[in-house]
DNA sequence: GCAGCATTTGCACACGCTTGCAAAAAGCGC
DNA sequence: GCGCTTTTTGCAAGCGTGTGCAAATGCTGC
C-alpha cells in the first residue's frame, strides 16, 4: 500500500497558531469558537487540505455517518433508479451511502452485512428482495435505524414506506371493467415479497367484488423472462384472458412481447395490460404501459429524513399512493 | 440518537481470560497467537456477539477497507449491471463499496467526493460519464488506488480498463458490408466520452478504408430519448442510411423504436441497426439488437484484483475485447 | 479600576483498535 | 536438569479525533 500521509488537525493547528482543540471545533457545527479563529483554521486547513478523518470522528461521536444500502436486483430499472435517488438524497444530507449487494443467496449477504455493520453504519435502508428476517434484526440488534421500503414485516423501531398497492389494484379493476375486459389475469413471480403479494390479493379482492374471478399465475424471479413464461401459460388457455395486471412492469413488457410476437396478438384490441413501477422501458413506443408510478422521489425523501432526524427515532409506518400513468395498453384511457 | 452499545475488544478479553492485544491478534490474519487463544477468544466473541470495530482498526492501519465507487447514470442498465458486478467482485475480496452519485452536477459531486475521502478510502473506481479531471485528480493525491473504466484519459498510476472501440467498430462495418449496406451512419450523444468517441473515429475510419463516408449524428446524454432525436434527423435525410451503428444500445432502441413506429421502416431489411454494451433490454424480442457485450465480469475482476492487490501498485492500460452478439438487426446475420 | 458575567481556549482524557518490544512460556537436544 | 531457539503473550504507545472542565479572556455597567 502507498504510503499515504494525511494532514491532521494537529499540523493546521500548528500553522493557524491555535490548539488542537480550536481546529476540531472549527469543523464541528454549533460548537464554541470566535469567529476569528474559525476563520484563522479554515483558511490553515484550505492551504494545507486538510480533511476530517471521518473514521476517528465517528470513533468519538460514536455515529459513523454511514448508511447501509441493503439491496438485491440492483441491475434492475425500479431498484436502480430508487438507488439513484437515496443515494442522491443521502448525499443532501451530508450522509454517505454503503452498499450491501444481496444478490447471491449464500452466505455471503450475512458476510457483507456484518461487514457493514463493523463499520459502524447508523443505518440501513432495505430494499431487498429476500425478506430474510435475520437481517433486519441483526440490524437494530446494533443499535441501527432501520427503514423497511415495500416490505410490510411488522418490524418495530423501524421506518416501514408502503405503497398502497390494494388500492392501485382495484383501480386496476375499474380500468379494466371499464375497457370492457371480462376474463382477468395477474400475472406474478415466485418471490412472495409482500407488496406483490399485496397486488395480487387486492386485485383479487376487487374482482371479485364484480363478481369477476381472476386467473393467477407465477413464476420465477420478478423479470422479463418470467413474463413471456407467464404468458405462455396464460395465452394458451382455451378461456384466454382479455386483461393482465402484471406485478411488475418487467413481467409486463415480457409478457406484451410474448403477446404480440408469438401469439400476435394486438393490445390493447385483444389484450389490455397494466403494469407496476413505470420503469423507463414502460415509456418506450414499442410498450406504451399503461402502469403506476412509485413516489420515488418521495419515498427516498421520507428515508432519508427519517434516519437523519436527531433525537430518538420511533417506529413509524407510512402509505404513499402509486400514480397510474395512462398509456396506451388498456382501451379507453 | 440511540445509545448504542457495542461490545469491545476489552470485554471480550475479560471473558476469554486474556489481554487484549490477543482478542486483537485473534481477528487478524497472519498474525502471532496460539490456536489454543484465538479460539477462546473466537468463543468468547461469538457469545458477546463482538464485531471488529472498522473505524478503530482504518485508523490504526492507515486502510479503511472502503472502495469507492464514483458513477453518474447509476439508473441506466449498462452502469447498474457493472455497478452490481463490481460490489459482489468487492464483496467477495472483503471491501465494502461507498457509492458516490455524480448526477447533478453542481457542487454536490466534489462535496459527496470530499465526503469519501474523508473517510480514507482505499481507492476508487470511476464509471461516471463526466471527465472530470479534477476529480481523478484528487483521488490520487489523496493516496487512492484508481481505477478508470471506459475512459482513456492518462492518468498515471492507475489503472485503465478500456475496450477495444476501434476494433469493434471496424467489425461493424465488415457486418454493414455484408448486409449489402452502403449508406453508413453513426448515431453519438454528446457526452464526448473517450470510449464513445473511439467507436466513432473508428467506424469512420474502418468506413473510409471501404471508400464509405459515414454521416454522423450527435444529440444530447446518452439515452433512448437521444436516439430518437437522432433518429429524427437521419431518417428525414434525402438519402437515407441503410445502416446505423449506434454508440450505445439506449440509443439503439431509441432509434429502433421511432425507425419503426415513426417511419414504418422494418428492421433490418430497410435499415440495419448496431449498438453497444448488450444491455438486458437488447435481448428484448421487440429488439432483438445485434449489439456488443461488454465483458462486465471480466472488468469487474480486473479492477477488484488489481485494488486491492498488496504491495505498490503501479499502473497499468488494459484493454479488453468486446464481444459480437448476433440477433436480428442485422441482415445475415 | 473593579466586580460580575458570558464567551473562548487549552489541557487532558477518552474512543477502540494495532503493533513494536521485551518478557514469559514453550519446545528441543542432550 | 540445563542452555538454546522459537513461539506466544502482555504492556504501553500510538492512530486522529471530540469534549468536559477549569482557566483565561473579553465584555458590561458602575
């Protein structure tokens, strides 16, 4: 390793003519020095480029200032661009973004975990697909604040950001009913995580509240391959649905392929489709998804807010509502 | 905030029967203690539930264990694909990834920069669209290892890994040729990226060996709406191209999609398509893109290796083939 | 000038760890 | 058992910072 040598307060003390004490202050808001040797320390730190050593500050103040982004899929369009925006507001925040991959199930997500949190992190923020509970306990087990995004474990202490995903469901319904769609399909994955589920169910509920029974089916991970499996197994039904509300708008766009280039089918003439997260692809001409937004922008506000406030932080649970872009694969928007 | 209270190295020792400076030992590699101590000491840990403190030991070692990892663009797939390869290549070698977000391109990219540099990490790895010499610069003279992905600025001491653009690009247009193509276009953002404008030299000068003049197109940041914008002018030309190598697959579908809902042209018979970096979507059955791939893993365990090799690591250019991925943009393929 | 007060400043200790050094223990050949 | 070498151990001095406390300084009103 190349020898580095950082400057310490010790030495822009040295050269501002003040104690060691005055330079730390100078760089600690709200702490009791003149303005005259702030200003002395600042302009000795500026020649000198001198930089707080964050790892002996955290060593003292015993908050790192390090938040843990813990999450899996994240070559994927939703998580990516929600990492875009914590990480971004994070740095608002004058706040520095770990990140924990969970993408291989071994144990190495224990590993990478532990390895966050000897770093002290003084928070996490869930986004992961695997709602492995021994990983948010571990968490607040030292003592960090934890925020939970669309995944509903009743975890207290912790921030919990959900969607209203039975809500948009039974809007679903109505666009639907309203297209003039009678044989409803929702099309899943595996993955079981509980905003998905929670998008089958109230989709689910909402048909049947017309009286109108719903064709599920699953497979796989949540992603564009699973949706032109889906889509074999639904199109190829005698009784071959009219509307699919897909959990995802990767399942979407993989089961609109499918639809259109191997079953030719046209949408929305022949099939209409709603999506969930209007990734960017939803927009694209050749997918036109009609599907709801996710608050992103807000959802990372409301993470960061929370984690950075002073004082305790208790456990709280917050809704946000999902916006429904029209587009064009349901008929009559 | 709450307290929070973690075990240390002296309780540990307390209740393994020995000094601290063996609980220490215990937790590093290599170092002088008897199996008969470290596993009392490994028990003792493991019942207290002790966690090195990585503040404390960075401070001592003079080496964090963080890499930083400096990206703009993270939501796009290219960037996210190699971002999630290079946190599991990191995770595997026992780093753990700081991510810096550069999007917004005022003060906030020095600031959050400053802010990882304060937290000594080891070195950084740079996948961020803007050139941004100053920044490079102040990686190094803080010590840092770097790594420079995909721009052949020549940064002394650090790592590059490029592509061979040149090479790929005269393979385009041997495909073009034999697709029967003769009126050659290249689709670039703006950006002016040293890798982006390799592949444009080098489809301009492989074109001219064929006698060909290619027409290039330039709008914008790098992404689909780009493409369309391109699209727009290219298409409306008197003579329009029969083929048009793309400096990137976001552009490509952009291209692809407003060729054909736009100009109702088929693909590839009226127009032949190339792009770059076989992202997920080119795979698409709406696209079907015949694109490069980017050997994203191989890159990822470069970069891994060589940061966090020991010794001085001096620097060093490495330049990686692509590889040619055949699909249906094409003809004969 | 002085008492009385608020504001600044420096000292010194703490944070949790690593590591050089010397002392202690262990191993070995006889 | 004794000399010798090799391994293991504990001590203590750091690493670069924050902060309580007491001393010092600066004000104010008389």
């Amino acid at each position: 390793m190349s020898q580095r040598d950082f400057v310490s307060a010790d030495e822009v003390a040295r050269r501002a003519g003040v104690s060691r004490s005055a330079v730390s202050r100078a760089f600690t808001p709200g702490a009791s020095v003149s303005d005259a040797t702030r200003q002395k320390v600042l302009q000795a730190a500026e020649e000198l480029g001198y930089q707080v050593n964050h790892l002996a500050r955290g060593l003292m103040r015993n908050e790192s200032g390090i938040v843990c982004l813990i999450v899996s899929d994240v070559a994927t369009p939703y998580r990516s661009t929600l990492l875009r925006e914590l990480t971004l507001q994070l740095q608002l925040a004058g706040k520095v973004a770990m990140l924990i991959n969970t993408d291989r199930s071994d144990g190495s997500v224990n590993r990478a975990l532990e390895q966050a949190i000897r770093y002290r992190a003084d928070a996490s923020v869930i986004l992961s697909g695997l709602p492995d509970k021994s990983i948010t306990e571990l968490c607040l087990r030292s003592g960090q604040r934890l925020v939970l995004i669309n995944r509903d474990e009743d975890q207290s202490g912790a921030l919990h950001i959900n969607l209203d995903d039975w809500e948009a469901a039974s809007r679903v319904v109505t666009a639907f009913m309203r297209a003039g769609c009678s044989r409803l399909a929702f099309a899943n994955s595996e993955a079981g995580t509980p905003s998905l589920m929670a998008r089958e169910e109230g989709f689910i509920a909402a048909a049947r509240e017309h009286g109108l029974d719903v064709i599920v089916e699953r497979h796989g991970s949540t992603g564009y391959e699973a949706g032109r499996v889906v889509a074999q197994r639904l199109l190829t039904r005698k009784e071959r649905p009219d509307a699919v509300f897909c959990a995802t708008d990767l399942l979407a766009c993989g089961l609109m392929d499918a639809a259109r280039h191997q079953f030719s089918l046209s949408i929305p003439q022949q099939l209409c489709i709603v999506g969930f997260d209007d990734i960017e692809q939803a927009s694209w001409s050749s997918y036109r998804l009609t599907t709801f937004a996710q608050p992103i922008g807000a959802i990372a506000r409301e993470a960061v807010a929370w984690l950075s406030q002073g004082g305790v932080a208790d456990g709280r649970s917050l809704t946000l509502q999902a916006d429904l872009i029209w587009r064009d694969s349901v008929r009559g928007g």
